[in-house]
C-alpha cells in the first residue's frame, strides 16, 4: 500500500495578513506560513492507515520556506519519504498549476491512495484534490473522516451537509479530500523531531515551467469591510427572546 | 536500601542517571509521605510511591495505561517532604512525562501549549513580533535592549503571560511603573524573548526546553545587564536551576526579592493607605521548588503597604496548596477537572474566604487567572479578589 500525501503550506492567521502595493495579493514581508489544518488531518489518516494496513507514505510538497521542519515533524511521526518539489514557485502558482506538477511526480509512483486535505483557506480555484484526481485520471471523494481498506477497495465515510454521514466504497487508486482524521493529528516528541533533522532525508525533485491555466485571476484583494448592520439585543434573556422572534418574522425566516 | 531485580532496567537506569540526585529512587522508604502530601494524590491510581513500588517490580506498563502521570502539577510537595530527598517532581515526574509524550500520549491541551511553544516560542500561539505590544504607547516607554544598545542594571525577563495574557498585562505595565519611580536603569528583550521553558521542562519536553533555554540564554549573551529580574517564578526556577546545565548561567531575582531590597526607597513612596484583609498564595517555584525559599520577601513587601492587614492561610510557605499550574498544569484543566473534579485553585479560594481575606495577594503570573475563574466557579464574587503585588503596590502609590 503506496499512500501519497501532497501538502500545502498557507498563511499562519496569527499574523495579521496585509494586502501588498499591487492590490491583488498578500504581502509576504511578514508572511509566515503553515501546514495547511486540513493537510495535517490527512498526513494522520496515512500514519493511522500504515499502524492498521501496513505502506508507505510519501508527503510531497512545494519547495517553500518552513517545509523542511514540517517533514521532520511528519518523518518523527512515521512518515517514510519525504519529496520537494524545486522550481518556481513564484507569482502566478495556483491549484491548478501545483496539480498539474503533483500529478507528472504522483504518475510515476505506484499510487494507490492519495490523502489530501478536503480544503484549503487560501484556495481560489478550487480545493487541490479534485483537480488532482482528474489529472490523474482516478475517482475522487471529499469531506472524509474515515477510511478503511480491504482487498483493491476503500470504504470511506464521508460527511454531508446536517450532520448525515455516508459510507461509500470506490476502487484504488483514488484521491481522498479529508475532512479530519480518525482522531486528532498526534503530538511528536521535539527530540524525535531532533533526531529526524539528523538523519532523515528530504528528497528534490525538480519541476518545470508552471502551468497556471484554468485559474482565476485577481483583479482587487481587500480587507473585510465594516459595515453598521449589527442589531443589540437587550440584556434581559426574556426581552431578547422576544427581539430575536420579531426579527426572524421580519426577515421571514419564521 | 532496596535492590532492585528486574530485567528491564532501562527506564529506571535512565531515571537515576539523567537527574541529579537520581540514584536517591533506591533510597525510597515506601513511607507513602509523597502520596499523602500530594494535592492530587487520592485521584492518582499510582501515587509516588505506588509508582516507585511499580517501577521496582518492573511493572510500568499499567502506570502509563493510568491517567496518574498528569495528574502531576509539579509543585513539589512531594519532593520537599521526602525523608530520602529524592528528586521526585524534577526527576521521576519529569522523565515519566517524557515517557508519555514520547508514546505521543498527552492531552489535547497541554499538546496544543506545547506545539505553540514550538512554533511561536509562547504557550499562548501569539505573534511573536507582538510580544512586547502591552509596553507599546506608556507614558513612560519600557526600552526595548535591541533598541536603546546600552548597558542596563537590570534585565527584565517578562514572560508568556505577562507579555500577553489580557489579565496580566496590567500587571507588567504597574511594574514597568514601579521601575520608573525607583529609577531603575532596565530594559526588556521584546520579540527576542521566549518563553522560559520551565513548564516545558517539568511537563517532560525536554527537546523543547532546550531549544528555548538556547534562543533565551544567546538573547541574554547579546547584552550587557548586572541581573535579570522577572515577575514570573517559573522564569526565575528554570533559568535559575536548568539553564545553567545548557550553558547559561545569569545572576536572577524575582521581582519581591529585588524590591525587598530596596524596601527603604519603596516605604515613603506607599503614601496611599488600602485597608484591605490580604492573605498571601506562596507561589510554588518560587517556595518549594529546588529550595528556592522566597517566603518572607512577599511578606515583607506586602506589610509595608500602609493600611494594609496581612492574614496566613491555614496553608502557606512549605506547605502551600499550588494553584494546579505548574508542570503544564496550566495547560491540564480540562483533563484535571475530569479526573479529580476539583481545580487546586477552588481549594485556595475557599482557604482564603475562610481566612476572611477579601484580597488574594499574588506573585505569579499564572495565578490571576486561574484564581479568578475559581472565584467564579465557587461562587464567591464580590467577597474575594486577586491582585499581584506588583498591582498592590502600583495602587498604594496612587498610580
């Protein structure tokens, strides 16, 4: 069993994000960046897999500052190879140019499963997995919090809208978008991390010219706007109740 | 002294070896002392000396199943009553945590604490470029050493929460005031501070407590100071008692030790009188933790307060009870709460109501919000509250 997991570093919210002179992007002067939360997720499912199945699990990754001390944190935790993507990834990089990449790399694997985080926060054209999947040519299903596996086949249970879940089957290889792992993404002690800078062994794999085609392009990026719609409830439950009734018979909700 | 037969000797060998004083463990009495003093110890299924018994018999594997291990607060109760000395919450707590957490066994909350620290160098998951905001616009500027580049008498390491929790950001602003008026010549390390890395140590994370003892003690290399002073006693018992072993030896006192000592400068300035009934919590890394024994200086400070009575709970100094805090504590409560069903801090509040305090006097940053929120929770808002010293005596000269 061949589990491969492409992970996307995306701005850290702790730092305020400010939009640069051109209007259309993020500053990166201060820009720090993070395991994307869902990524994280799916790199537990493949450690979670590999525990009950037995694998191997390849992260593969863009070439972006911070992406080494996350493949020493995923290789403590059971991760066996670690692959970055070198090149440009410069301006004009989106999912669907780093699906076209992931893909050249992934077909030469032998692929049977593909984790990816269902979403990503600064995902514009898209979430990654679908636009994989279709380059790869294989099935694709979302919003997953379980996978098991048996003989060629993945049962999955992916969720739905108003706390309905599903189990569906589908035939390996597939790309999975995962929602949340089986249980929380686990904590790595730091001298395993240590140990991992020491001996682990991040491989480069250099990729050509980006294809961004099929993207959106941004013509103005800006801060949320305030606006002065906020209605006060008082502070009397009873009279708020009272408030709150009106205003959904206003608005037609009731 | 026992012998030990066992045919798995490593965690023991690794817990004599890797503490001072470690090889005290065979010394253990099975007086059960550490198991009656420890303020969790009826919750815990292997007590201390349970968990010696068990480490002797070569029988662990139940201990880890337990949910004893954090349980544990390191606040040294155990430690200090033991007739055999052995380092007990340092040393056998410590190293069993870092057995737990290198099993990956370790609640969410403390595993989230940890994971900031590693990440942004604070427990909190802050900015680590907004560490010194809470000093940003005073009246009076708190100097920055990356900025003003000159000597300073006194280095202020100001800590986690003091740099960002929204209660004790008063707290650290009335001691940047408190050093103005005395004239201090001090500066602060802003975004190049990180956390100290005390509760990182006694939580067991040890490769965490390295790398911040390191990024703290160059911080404290580039500088030229006489002695670091600090609010936090966690700050002061790391790099006090642990940093020197990676390297790092500075002179440091906590803030109540180096007021005392200019107590003759201080008196005339607490010209406001604050009649208030104040009982005193002995903050456990500055009482009992590696016999740091600062007992009096709080006491001291706190009775030159004109107007001020000072009231002992029926617990204090060696025998406080801790504010459940300490040794990632701080970070256990969703956890602690669930196995034990009372919070440390719920005990002190109680003691102190009982004591017929209506201040809560205290000197560690952790312990406004923890007492706070059990004030709340035992309902006895508007009959106690929680000031630091610092706070106390801030008020008394009429800041």
């Amino acid at each position: 069993m061949n589990i491969i997991v492409p992970v996307k570093l995306v701005p850290d919210l702790v730092e305020e994000l400010t939009i640069d002179e051109s209007g259309t992007t993020l500053d990166n002067t201060w820009l720090r960046l993070i395991i994307n939360e869902f990524d994280d997720h799916a790199i537990e499912q493949a450690i979670l897999l590999k525990e009950r199945f037995g694998g191997n699990i390849t992260i593969i990754s863009p070439d972006i500052e911070g992406i080494d001390d996350l493949f020493f944190t995923a290789a403590a935790k059971g991760v066996d190879r670690l692959v970055k993507l070198v090149g440009d990834f410069g301006s004009g990089v989106n999912n669907h140019a780093l699906a076209r990449v992931i893909a050249s790399f992934v077909r030469e694997l032998q692929h049977d499963l593909v984790l990816t985080g269902v979403q990503a926060h600064d995902d514009l054209d898209g979430p990654l997995g679908p636009l994989l999947a279709e380059y790869l040519g294989i099935p694709y299903i979302g919003y997953i919090t379980g996978v098991n596996l048996d003989d060629g086949r993945a049962t999955v249970q992916k969720e739905h809208p108003g706390s309905l879940i599903a189990e569906m089957e589908v035939n390996l290889p597939a790309v999975l978008g995962i929602q949340a792992a089986e249980q929380p993404p686990r904590y790595v002690a730091i001298s395993k991390v240590r140990q991992m800078m020491k001996s682990a062994i991040i491989e480069e794999h250099p990729i050509g010219m980006l294809d961004s085609t099929g993207g959106p392009s941004v013509s103005r990026m800006y801060q949320p706007q305030t606006s002065e719609r906020a209605t006060m409830l008082a502070d009397n439950p009873d009279q708020a109740a009272e408030q709150l009734v009106a205003i959904f018979i206003e608005l037609g909700v009731i | 002294m026992t012998t030990v037969s066992t045919n798995n000797l490593m965690f023991y060998d690794k817990v004599l070896s890797s503490t001072p004083n470690g090889e005290r463990l065979k010394q253990c009495l099975q007086c059960g002392s550490c198991s009656g003093i420890c303020p969790y110890g009826y919750a815990m299924d292997y007590p201390p000396q349970a968990l010696i018994a068990a480490l002797r018999a070569d029988d662990l594997t139940p201990v880890f199943k337990s949910d004893t291990i954090w349980l544990c607060v390191s606040c040294f109760a155990c430690t200090t009553i033991c007739p055999s000395r052995i380092p007990l919450t340092n040393g056998l707590m410590a190293s069993m945590k870092t057995e737990m957490l290198l099993k990956g066994d370790v609640p969410s909350e403390l595993q989230t604490a940890l994971e900031n620290t590693f990440r942004y160098g604070n427990t909190l998951g802050e900015s680590p470029r907004k560490r010194a905001d809470w000093a940003r616009n005073l009246a009076s500027p708190v100097p920055i050493m990356a900025e003003i580049k000159k000597p300073v008498d006194v280095l202020w390491y100001v800590g986690d929460y003091a740099s960002y929790h929204p209660r004790l950001q008063p707290v650290s602003r009335a001691m940047a005031n408190i050093f103005q008026v005395l004239g201090v010549s001090f500066g602060i390390l802003g975004p190049e501070e990180n956390s100290d890395g005390d509760a990182q140590c006694l939580a067991g994370e040890r490769g965490l407590f390295e790398i911040l003892a390191t990024k703290n003690g160059k911080a404290f290399n580039k500088y030229q100071f006489k002695e670091i002073v600090t609010i936090d006693p966690h700050a002061y018992n790391v790099i006090k008692n642990e940093y020197p072993s990676m390297g790092f030896s500075f002179p440091i006192k906590h803030y109540t030790q180096f007021l005392t000592e200019r107590l003759d400068q201080l008196k005339p300035l607490l010209q406001h009188e604050l009649n208030y009934r104040v009982t005193y919590h002995d903050p456990c890394c500055i009482g009992r933790a590696n016999e740091n024994n600062i007992y009096e200086e709080p006491r001291q400070l706190l009775t030159a307060i004109p107007g001020l009575s000072l009231i002992e709970m029926t617990h204090n100094r060696t025998n406080a009870i801790c504010c459940g805090g300490g040794g990632g504590g701080n970070w256990l409560d969703g956890f602690v709460w669930e196995k034990a069903r009372v919070r440390l801090s719920e005990w002190g509040v109680r003691e102190a109501v009982e004591a017929d305090a209506n201040i809560l006097a205290v000197a560690c940053p952790y312990e406004p919000p923890r007492y706070e929120d059990a004030i709340k929770n035992t309902k006895q808002t508007g009959k106690l509250a929680v000031k630091d010293i610092a706070e106390l005596l801030s008020e008394a000269m009429g800041f």
